[in-house]
C-alpha cells in the first residue's frame, strides 16, 4: 500500500522533474509520512469494506491521505472539505474516479441517497454542529447506506506521562519546560493540545460517550464498534508524541517518525490480547422508520 502516495504532475524542466522523480520515489517507499495513520490503515480499510460498486463520499478529507488509497476500490469517490483541497495538491495527480470538492459538512451539495458509504476521520471533534453534519451524511445516503467514523484518542496517556516519576520521563519533561518547549504543569500542556487539533473540549475528555450522543441524536444504528492499536503499541506511540513535543514543541508529531512503523505493528502484533483504545472504528447504518 503506497498509502497516501500523490504523484507529481511534470513540471516541464528536466532538473525540476528528475528531482520530483526522488521526491516520488520516497514518498513511494514512506507513504504518507504519517505514523498513526499508517498505523491503523489496515482496520480502518477493514471497516470501510469498500465494494467495487459503491459510490463513497468523504468529508473533511484533509490533504487526501486516505481518499487517494481508499478510492482505488469504489466505483467512484468524492472526497469533500471545507478548506479548497486544490491548493494543498495542485501539482499532484488523482485518480480519475476520485473526485475533489470544496463544501461544508453541514450543508451538502448533494441529492439525498446519492451515496452507498459516506466515511468521516477525525471529522466530528472539528465541527461545531456534528449533529447536524451526521443528519446530512443520512440524508445523502440510499436506505442501506453505512457510515464509517474513524476518532481517534492518540493523547489518552500523556497526563500520566506529564505527571510520572519514570526518570526518563521526567528529564525528558524537565527539559522541555526548561527550554520553553512544553508548559509546566498539565493543564496548560492539555489545552495547547486542544487548541492544537482545534479539538470539541467534550470530545477530548470522554471521547466514547460523546460519540455515543451524537449518534443516538441523528438517524443512525452502531453496527460495530471496535478499536485498533493495542495498549503498549499505543503507549509506544505516545511516548513518541511526548518525546517530539518536549524536544520541539510540537504537538502533532505523526509525521517524522514513519520509519518507526514496523516496530509499532510488530509491538502490536506481539499484543494480541488486552485492550485496545488508540483508534476508535464505529460503522453505523440508517434507522428504517416504520
Ligand atoms: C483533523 S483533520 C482530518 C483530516 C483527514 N480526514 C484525516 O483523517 O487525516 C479535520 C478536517 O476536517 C476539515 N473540516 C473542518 N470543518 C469542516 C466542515 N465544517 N466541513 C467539512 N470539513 C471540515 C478540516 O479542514 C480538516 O481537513
């Protein structure tokens, strides 16, 4: 899977093109650079269980990452956002079925039961109605149509980590505060975060009931519910967000660690009992109204 991989348009001069080609290739080899998602693109292709007749709409596709791979199994795939996704690829070439537009998850440009599939990640934590939003993913979905969320709670351990005792934890911690990187104490450290991801508060505190809520208020059925990444694959993985974000301030650190992600699907694969947490996968159905 070359998840994520956008080939480059030609620009028409040979230094600039021969020097794409490197880019190409590397992005072949990395995919999209992005740890977590990486991490659990197998599950969530598993949930989507994409059929080659299907029409799937997207919303808040991001830069695409999933759009590009996912849509090479539908019949065809419109990956929606509200920000123009143009410019952030402009020079790159999608597939001919997957369509791109600009529009908000609120108020869809589309006929009702347009879709077989509409799939939404990291969507709802972002939208200030996603009551709202879930009520028109219904409406644009046939009678047998399935909506698949992906949520996930990539932070559930690093207030533990903030507050450990572990010696390298708390240098790592020491140093991050003394260099200006992190804040001192928890709190300041978790509402960065929120801020960071523009993250619902609600979301970020409980995110399992909060979903629960939503989706009993709009006209949809959990068909499953299921989690992937396992606890120390997901512990592993937030010590890499802890470690990025002490050393660099960064808060979103997927991206620079993706040479790590055979050793997160090893830790994973060695794990196949306990819990998991770090991924939530929720497949809902429309209620039929008698
Ligand atoms: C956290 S990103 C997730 C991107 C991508 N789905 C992924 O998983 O990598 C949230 C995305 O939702 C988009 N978004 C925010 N509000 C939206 C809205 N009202 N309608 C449609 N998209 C929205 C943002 O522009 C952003 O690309």
């Amino acid at each position: 899977m070359s998840f994520g991989y956008l080939k480059r348009k030609s620009s028409g001069n040979k230094l600039k093109d021969a020097l794409l080609f490197i880019w190409d290739l590397k992005a072949r080899l990395e995919g999209a650079g992005n740890l977590l998602k990486m991490a659990q693109a197998p599950a969530v292709s598993a949930c989507l269980d994409i059929k080659p007749n299907e029409r799937v709409l997207e919303i808040g596709a991001g830069s695409c990452a999933y759009a590009y791979e996912f849509s090479k199994k539908a019949s065809y795939y419109v990956a929606t956002d509200i920000f123009d996704m143009s410019k952030k690829a402009s020079d790159r070439v999608f597939p001919q079925k997957l369509q791109r537009l600009t529009c908000d998850a609120h108020n869809l440009p589309f006929a009702d039961s347009s879709f077989d599939l509409v799939f939404m990640s990291e969507l709802i934590p972002v939208l200030s109605d996603p009551i709202k939003a879930l009520t028109e993913a219904s409406r644009v979905l046939n009678a047998e149509g399935r909506l698949v969320m992906v949520n996930g709670g990539a932070y559930l351990h690093v207030k533990d980590f903030f507050h450990s005792k572990n010696r390298v934890l708390s240098l790592l911690r020491k140093r991050g505060v003394a260099r200006g990187k992190i804040p001192s104490n928890y709190d300041d450290y978790h509402s960065k975060l929120i801020a960071t991801h523009g993250t619902n508060y609600e979301f970020f505190v409980d995110r399992d009931t909060y979903l629960k809520r939503i989706i009993d208020n709009t006209g949809f059925e959990v068909k499953k519910w299921t989690y992937a990444i396992r606890k120390p694959a997901n512990l592993f993985y937030q010590f890499l967000c802890f470690e990025r974000a002490c050393r660099t301030g960064e808060m979103t650190p997927s991206q620079g660690y993706i040479y790590l992600l055979p050793l997160v699907r090893l830790i994973d694969f060695l794990t196949p009992e306990g819990p998991r947490g770090m991924t939530l996968l929720v497949s809902c159905v429309k209620i039929h109204k008698q």
